[in-house]
C-alpha cells in the first residue's frame, strides 16, 4: 500500500494556500485549507495596527481563531504536512 500523504493549510492572505497547493501537487498529496469560522478581512490582516485581528493573534497564545467545521478524516493519512502563516 502506498503511503498517504496530506498537506493541510491555515492561510489568512493566501499566500500559505497557493505555497501548499504547490507543495501538494508535486508530491502527489491530497490538499486541505483549515479555515477560520470567521474569515480575515483586509482590516483584520493589517499588522501596523497592534489592535488588528492578526496581530492580537499573533501576539496572544489564548487568541487564536475558532475553525470552521470539517470532516476531514485525519486517520486515514501515513504523513501530514502543516503549512501556516509565520506572523
């Protein structure tokens, strides 16, 4: 049985999806984008204001967003790569 593999992404911007699409695509890997419940606005990605949703983020470990609901099926995976946004 061949190993199965899963590139699984949190991207507010965009830029960490198209990144794992790629990385997916090449390694022949199944694709999936963890989404907020809430999706980010362009306010809400401004990291000059200290008050913005993605700096408070960023800056508070108990701020993280809530997730959207999925039913992806982890146990069915051999390898898991995680790509997220490095604010």
């Amino acid at each position: 049985m061949a190993n199965k593999t899963l590139v699984a992404v949190f991207s507010a911007s965009g830029v960490t999806k198209r990144v794992g699409e790629k990385i997916a695509r090449i390694a022949g890997a199944d694709f999936h984008e963890i989404t907020p419940k809430k999706h980010y606005t362009s306010d809400d990605l401004n990291w000059m204001n200290k008050r913005s949703r993605s700096s408070v983020e960023m800056n508070d470990p108990t701020s993280r967003p809530e997730l959207a609901e999925n039913d992806l099926d982890m146990a069915s995976y051999d390898t898991v790569i995680i790509g997220f946004p490095i604010w």
